[in-house]
C-alpha cells in the first residue's frame, strides 16, 4: 500500500519537499501529491521586479516534476484535521493572475504524512487604512495589482514604501530606478538599515540618495489614506500609491488546527522540521518555528526555508526506508539586497545573523544577488542536492485506520 504523502504549498519550500522526496523514494511505495492554487512556481523574491514592470521567466510545475511522480493538485487549502488527518480543500482561483475566486464543493485528501509549507503573505499590523489603501509585494495577483497602479500613475506622481527591511529597500529603489519621474519616498520605523554594517549602511544611504529616494527614519507610519500616510509623531508623507512592507504573517491555517504552533501561529517542530506535538506533521519555511544557530528563531527568509525543506525531505525520507536520520546545519552566511538591477548589497552575516563589517557592493554585489536568485529557482526544479541516484524502498508500516480499510475491501 503506498505511503500517501500530501505537501501543501508549492513556494521554495513545498515544491524542493516534494521534488526531493520523489528522487528520494521509490516511485511504487509512495503517493505525492502538492497542493497548490496556482499552475507555475513564483520567484517570490523577483515580486518587486514584476510590480516594476519586468516580466519574469514562467516556471510551470508541470515541466519541473515532468517524469517524478509528484502529482499536482490545483486547489486551495481551507483546513488540516491534524488528529483525522485530512485536508479540506476549494477550487483554486482562476483569472490570468490567480485573483478570480471559484465556488465550488470542497473535497477531503486524506494523508500518511503532511509536509505544512504554506508560508505567509503581507501583514497590515493593523495600521488604520493599510488593508484598505496600501498595495503588497509579497503575492503575484498583489504584485500584479501594483503594477498596474504604478503604470498608470502619471509623471510627479508619488510612491511611498512603508519598511525598512530588505523587501523595502528592494521595492523602492526598483520603483525609483524604472521610474525616475516619480517621487519616491521610504518610511522607515527606525534607523535605515539599522541591522546592517556601517559599510552596509552607508552603501544603501549612497544608492538612495543616487536615485532621488526621499528617506523618512523613526517614522513609524500610523494611518494610511488615499494619498497620503501619516506617523506617530505626526509627519505627512504623500502617497498616491503606498506599498507596505513591514511584515509577514503566517497563514492562518495552522492557528485553527490542534497542531502545536506559536502565538503567531507558526508550527512548532523539532530539528528535522517536524511537528513537536504529531509525528506525521512536518512543517517548513515560514510556516515553521524553527530554532537555528545561537538558539534564536530561524527568520522568514529563502535562506532559511530552502535548508529546512532540505532537512525535513531527507528526515522524513530516512524514516520511511529506515535509515539514520541525517541533521543539517542551518546557519546564515549572507544577506543579499538588490539596489536596481545594476547595484546591490551582499551583507555577510555571522552564522546567527548577526552583521559583520565584510560586504560586497555596487555591481558586484547585483551580479552576485542575481545569481543567489537563480541558484534559489534551480533547487526547486533540481531539488536532489547530495542525493545518491537510486531511490531506496519505504518499509511499509501500515496505520491502523487503513489496515482496518484494506480488511473491509
């Protein structure tokens, strides 16, 4: 009887689990089916370029797991019954860029082991006006929505990104650069590029200033309007358009399962990326709480995600054909931050983060993040890092539910 395995979101994190799983596992011992509502793989970390005006390269799943055995399942997920082990899903959106939503009947999908990869999307922080006026870059159909606003936005028109991290560094200077008669502005909660090294600092300072960005520090922005935003001290920044960038959540999925999860609703898993409180659960990317190097939370990142799919297929991979169960060292290098396609910024990191003086910059730097990006596209479609060619027989354990199904049929 083969071992169903149900992998839900095809982001980083998903698609490398389910494509290296079935390099990993014999083809007529296992089922893998990944649930995703969309057909192709989107380069999240290529979102600011899309909202642009770029085009990027389609990557459809249907050419990257051509011949694996991982079959496809376009739907979206409504709820995981940790304890029934099932999921419940709808008919995927439809429409060009996903944002059309289907009704539908909703089916159940019954698991062995489910690898939890459903990840986050952009959060309001409950900001008045935010859900209502601000755009995000963190989606396609988001992302895609932008980038209509922003074409037809006039010249003198202005653009205010809300964050200071690395999304929004990204984000305005890609604006600024496409668009150079528009009025850029960055708003930023404390000092820019705070977690950065002073040569860091500088360097992003330098290339703000080069392409008219208009900086704001300590602005912590509070309301969001039509065509303005205005922070805790009272300033006011035009805004024709507002991106928000300060955050992430979770999807919201796991917070209503009995799977054990943080207040943030994250999974809560061990080392080998599997939930602490069931055993058949395995969660990756920024859907998990993970613990990394110096015993802090591993951050939501591809950095992260893609280390951690790698530990949670080849944990779960040896378990099911019986093997030693291998660890992975998850620790960071770098931080990589697109400047414009012609300048970047390659922060190195100690292993827990933490920035050290070292950094690459200009085109170096741009020429170096694009190729990180790439590299990252490539483990999704070519997942089998470090594998041995021939893949190795489950030993079947059968639970008691579907032996007790197998004596009834």
């Amino acid at each position: 009887m083969e071992h169903r395995i149900v992998v839900l979101g095809a982001g980083y994190t998903g698609a490398v689990v389910a494509g290296r799983l079935a390099k990993r596992l014999h083809r007529a011992d296992v089922h893998i089916t990944l649930v995703n509502p969309e057909p192709d793989f989107v380069e999240r970390v290529r979102l600011h370029q899309l909202a642009a005006g770029q085009e990027l390269r389609p990557r459809p799943f249907e050419e990257m797991f051509a011949g694996t055995g991982v079959k496809l399942r376009l739907a979206r997920v409504t709820a995981v019954d940790a304890d029934a082990k099932t999921v419940t899903l709808a008919p995927a959106p439809t429409g060009d860029r996903g944002d059309r939503p289907q009704t539908g009947p909703r089916t159940e999908l019954a698991y062995d082991t489910l690898v939890y990869a459903l990840g986050s999307g952009w959060h309001d922080g409950g900001v008045r006006g935010a859900a209502e006026h601000a755009h995000e870059v963190s989606s396609r159909p988001g992302a895609h929505r932008l980038r209509e606003r922003l074409a037809a936005l006039a010249a003198g028109g202005s653009v205010t990104v809300v964050g200071g991290g690395l999304t929004g560094l990204e984000a305005a200077t890609e604006f600024a650069e496409a668009r150079p008669d528009l009025d850029v502005h960055l708003a930023a909660r404390g000092v820019l590029g705070d977690w950065l090294s002073e040569k860091g600092r500088a360097h992003v300072r330098r290339v703000l200033d080069g392409l008219g960005v208009t900086v704001h520090e300590h602005a912590s922005v509070e309301a969001v309007e039509a065509d303005r935003v205005t922070t805790g001290d009272g300033r006011t920044v035009p805004a024709d358009v507002t991106v928000w960038t300060t955050g992430f959540a979770v999807h919201p999925i796991a917070r209503a399962t009995t799977l054990e999860h943080t207040d943030n609703g994250q999974i809560v898993v061990d080392s080998t990326m599997r939930s602490v409180s069931h055993p058949d659960v395995y969660a990756v990317g920024d859907a998990a709480m993970a613990m990394g190097p110096g015993d802090k939370p591993l951050r939501m990142s591809c950095a992260s995600g893609i280390p951690m799919a790698w530990q949670a297929a080849d944990a779960l991979a040896a378990r099911l054909t019986g093997a030693e169960v291998p660890g992975i060292g998850i620790r960071y290098t770098q931080q990589c931050v697109s400047l414009g396609r012609t300048n970047g910024l390659i922060q190195f990191v100690t292993a827990d983060d933490r920035a050290v003086e070292r950094a690459l910059t200009g085109r170096t730097a741009a020429r170096y993040k694009e190729m990180v990006c790439k590299g990252a596209a490539w483990s999704v479609a070519n997942p089998t890092l470090g594998l041995p060619t021939r893949r190795r027989r489950v030993a079947h354990q059968e639970t008691p539910d579907r032996a007790r199904a197998a004596t009834a049929a």
